[in-house]
C-alpha cells in the first residue's frame, strides 16, 4: 500500500480547528481536525543558527537478609592484644574457640544456625500487597474520575502551578498526576466533553464510541511497549481485569499494580521471539524519540510479529516541530539551536509523522480497520477566542466549552510534546517560556497536530 497512511485508513472527518476529533463528524469551531491528506507537511529550516525522566524497578534481593555477626579469621598462633581492646563480639549459643584442625568446628551454609541471619524491620508481605492492592484501586478510581471529568477540571487540574515551597515528593506527585490528567484528556477530551446525554446522542451519531470500546472489552494482552512508568500504569488502571505488559529496560511489574507483569528487555531494538502473537494491543507514545530513524522499521517488525491477527498497535505521534504553515522566523531559530541539531546528531526523524506511513505499510499494519485520528492545537491558547465575535445566551455557552476544549488540547498538547521531545532540548527554557516566541506564534497562529494511529495487523 502506498501513499499517505490515509490511504486505506478509516479518518475522522475534517473540522476547524477548534472541533472536536471525532470518527464521524466534526462538533466545534476551532482547534481539532482530521486532516485527508498525509500526517504532516515537510519542513525547511533556513536558519544557519545554531532530557525525560523515566523511574524503574529497583532491584532488591530475595530474602532481604542482614548478617549481624561477621566471620573472622582463625591464627594458629594469635597476635599480641591489647588489654584495653575488646576481643570479637560472641553471638548466642558460640560454643567457644575450636581448633581449625577440627573438622566438627567446619559447617555447610544450610547447618549455620538461624540466629545469624536476623531479617530488618519491615512490613509483613500480607500488608506491603494489602497497602498495594488499596493504591492500586484508588489509582483505578480516579482513572474513570478523569474520564468523566468536565472540561473545566481537567484544564484547572493541568493548569494548577507548583509552589516554590512544595517538598520533592509532593513535586513529584503533582507531575505525576498532571501526567495522568494528560493521558485522560488526550483519549477521552473530544469524547466525553459534553453533558452525559448529550454525549450519548452525539456519541451515536458519530460512532466514536462504538469504534473503541467494542475493542477495549475484547482486549486481553496489552503490551506497554517502552512507555514510560506514569503510562504503563494509568494502562494498567484503565483495564483493570487484563493483563498489562511492561516492555523495557526499567519495567514495571506487580510491585506497581496487579496486573502490571514485567518483561525486561535492554534496548528497544531487542527482538522478543518468545513473545509471537500474544498481544491483543500495543501502545507506544514514545517511539519516534527512542530510536534512530533507521532502527524503526526493524523496531516494528517486531511489534508485527508480537500483535495477534487482528491486534493493533496504538501510537500517539507528534512531530518535534509546529505544523511548517505557521512556523515563524523566531520559534525556527529557537527550534534550530536547542532542539533540531540534537535531535540530527542522535539520528531521530524531525517529522515521525511523515515516516511513519510507508513504514507501518511495508510492515503490513495498515489492514482493515485502521484508523487515523489528527488533532491540531495551538501553540499559544490566547489564540483561542480571538475572533471578534459577540454572542448571547447559548451561543455563548457553546463557544465558552468550545474554547475551554480548545484550551485543554493546547495544555495537553504541550505536556505531550514535553514527554516525548524534551528530553533533546538544550536550552534552560521551555519555547513557551520565550516572550519572543509566544508573542510570534500569537500572530501567526502557530500550531501542532498530533495523531493517534490504530495499524490493524492483518487477521491472516
């Protein structure tokens, strides 16, 4: 199959950029669409101008054992000692000195009495996994929380600030949570926005629902495929009764939820034969990132031969650069010397999303099914509402939810492009940080797309 991964892709109808991305038809003004042609345009640079924090498991030994007492050597002929030092502590039951000669006084490992080995202080393994089991279903409650959050929360919750006087673990926690509240907003946002029957009656004519969750229900293997851990868990808690798989070189596993299993692998481009068609659904948001452009299309490969007939493999993508019809002089300057010469020089594609087609085609993931699903956001939200309009009553409610929707991807957009390309930036500040650049793409209108890319695996 040749062309743009439109082709012989199911893709949600086009929209301003302020609507919402649905399967069917587009509901707002400004701020998601579905583009029919190829995921992005190329991009010329002219300027001659001119990392993301991933926890694993941490690795403990079995038993958790401290030897209290320690062996000392035993002289035929002992040194000079000092009145005034101690001799060896004794431990309990010590039968006194024995001659080295005497073969009684030699014991195998499994004979040394108990009273060596005294374990620390710590919880019984029935609390550790009772306090995990709690952890892990508050973590599964506020998972569907999120989903059926209006929009106002979730854009107060993603826009909340750190105080200078927070403590690193509350630091961390907030991140974290803001993280998950990105996930949410990235899958359920254009969904499940309106009123709850509202939802449903649109949701029915569009049949965006009825494309995901079919599939959610009948998914039994998923397959984290080096996400990094705040995503490999909010998988876990968003199908709670399957089985989720954590693939990378600093897995996950039960320790962080029940259903978490781990599979260490040390590279991403490690083969996994023993894995052939066992998983229902494979997710990656960081793929692009990960590895050389010249590495992806082994790298898919073997996710080809991991997925199920039938299975997909459920990308997020967003190129390291805004859409090239809005990209000013001064965001390509930036762009140019704290992001694109680095990310040349580790060999990763500037624009994944032009890559991408012709990759997942030639790896037969582009079968009946697939879909592709594009949403734009601005760089700048104080585009949003700039129209010079004057509505009354429910014209204004509506484009209130419009732009607060809008607002929301903007936000979501820009933590995504953090996660994924952040980790090559250079520079001490953020694009968004820069006066300079905020006020051009204000202007100008800058913008990014990211998509979402179902690649269905040929059922035979």
């Amino acid at each position: 199959m040749s062309g743009g991964l439109n082709a012989g892709i199911v893709p949600s109808t086009p929209a301003a950029l302020h609507s919402a991305t649905k399967h069917g038809t587009g509901d707002e003004a400004v701020s998601a669409s579905s583009r029919q042609h190829s995921m992005a345009s190329p991009m010329t640079i002219s300027s001659s101008t001119g990392t993301s924090e991933t926890s694993g498991l941490s690795l403990t030994y079995a038993d958790e054992c401290t030897v209290m007492n320690e062996d000392t050597r035993v002289h035929q002929v002992p040194p000079a000692r000092s009145p005034l030092r101690l001799g060896p502590h004794q431990p309990e039951g010590f039968q006194g000195k024995q001659s080295v000669d005497n073969a009684s006084s030699w014991r195998k490992p499994r004979d040394w009495t108990l009273t060596t080995m005294i374990p620390p202080p710590t919880r019984s393994a029935a609390t550790a996994r009772g306090d995990e089991s709690i952890l892990s279903k508050e973590l599964v409650k506020e998972v569907e929380e999120m989903a059926r959050a209006p929009t106002a929360i979730a854009l107060a919750k993603l826009k909340q600030p750190y105080n200078i006087s927070m403590s690193i673990e509350d630091h961390d926690k907030l991140s974290h949570e803001k993280e998950r509240w990105m996930l949410s907003a990235l899958q359920h946002l254009d969904r499940n926005g309106q009123q709850s029957s509202k939802a449903v009656s649109e949701a029915a004519e569009a049949g965006s629902t009825e494309q995901v969750e079919p599939r959610q229900k009948q998914t039994h293997n998923v397959l984290a495929f080096y996400e990094p851990p705040f995503s490999a868990r909010y998988l876990a808690a968003f199908w709670p009764h399957r089985d989720v798989h954590h693939l990378s070189d600093r897995p996950l596993s039960f320790k962080a939820a029940p259903n978490l299993h781990a599979i260490f692998k040390p590279s991403i481009c490690t083969p996994f034969p023993e894995l052939a068609d066992s998983f229902d659904a494979v997710h990656s948001m960081l793929l692009p990132a990960l590895c050389k452009a010249s590495e992806m299309p082994g790298v898919l490969h073997n996710i080809h031969k991991c997925l199920k007939p039938g299975g997909s493999l459920n990308l997020i993508v967003i190129d390291s650069i805004p859409h090239v019809d809005a990209f000013g002089a001064k965001m390509r300057a930036w762009f140019m010397k704290n992001l694109v010469l680095n990310i040349r020089q580790q060999s990763r594609s500037i624009n994944p999303s032009l890559i991408l087609p012709d990759l997942l085609s030639k790896t037969s993931l582009r079968a009946t099914g697939s879909i592709l699903t594009t949403t734009q956001f601005y760089a700048n939200p104080q585009n949003i509402g700039r129209h010079g309009m004057e509505l009354d009553g429910t014209a204004r409610s509506v484009n209130e939810d419009k732009e607060l929707r809008a607002e929301l991807r903007s936000i979501a957009g820009r933590i995504l492009w953090k996660e994924v390309w952040g980790q090559f930036v250079t520079s001490d500040t953020w694009w968004w940080e820069e006066a300079d650049c905020m006020q051009e793409c204000l202007e100008l209108g800058t913008f990014w797309e990211y998509h979402f890319v179902q690649a269905v695996k040929a059922a035979s």
